[in-house]
C-alpha cells in the first residue's frame, strides 16, 4: 500500500470507529481502516472467482470442502512439527 494516497470522509457507527481507533496502535486509524477495506476487497474479489468457477463446474458440496480443509490442517500440522525437529 505505498500507492498515493487521498483524503476522504466516510461515516460509520461511532461503536465500530471507536474500537478501530482502540486497536489502530501506533500505525493509526486511516493504516488500520485502509488494511480492512484492502481484505475485503480480497474477499469480494474471491467470492467473484467462485461465482465463475461455480457457473463453469458446478457448486463444491460440503463434503468436498470438509476434505480440502482436512488436507490444509493436514499440511498444517506437518508444517509445525517438521518446523519443531528442525530445531
């Protein structure tokens, strides 16, 4: 995010401003505001590419995305404990 930035003025509920305020650090409330929108602007862009892989293939059931995330935490788990002997 070194792109220029600019200024603008957006309005949001005082709850949400105040605890992005809270929990900005020393980085400051528009780093912390800017990184939020930058994910979710991840996410709608993702939610784009399922829609297209979807309409092309068909939806993903349950099932399939069950075993994909019992394969992450598989990786996952091989990762930590190859990282734990290296030491």
């Amino acid at each position: 995010m070194n792109d220029p930035t600019g200024k603008y003025s957006i309005t949001m509920p005082r709850d949400i401003a105040e605890a992005a305020r809270a929990r900005s650090g020393p980085s400051g409330l528009s780093a912390y505001v800017a990184s939020a929108v930058a994910r979710q602007i991840e996410r709608d862009n993702l939610n784009e590419l399922i829609q297209v892989a979807e309409a092309a293939h068909g939806p993903i059931t349950d099932e399939e995305i069950q075993a994909l995330r019992d394969q992450l935490h598989q990786a996952r788990q091989q990762q930590t404990q190859g990282g734990a002997n290296a030491a």
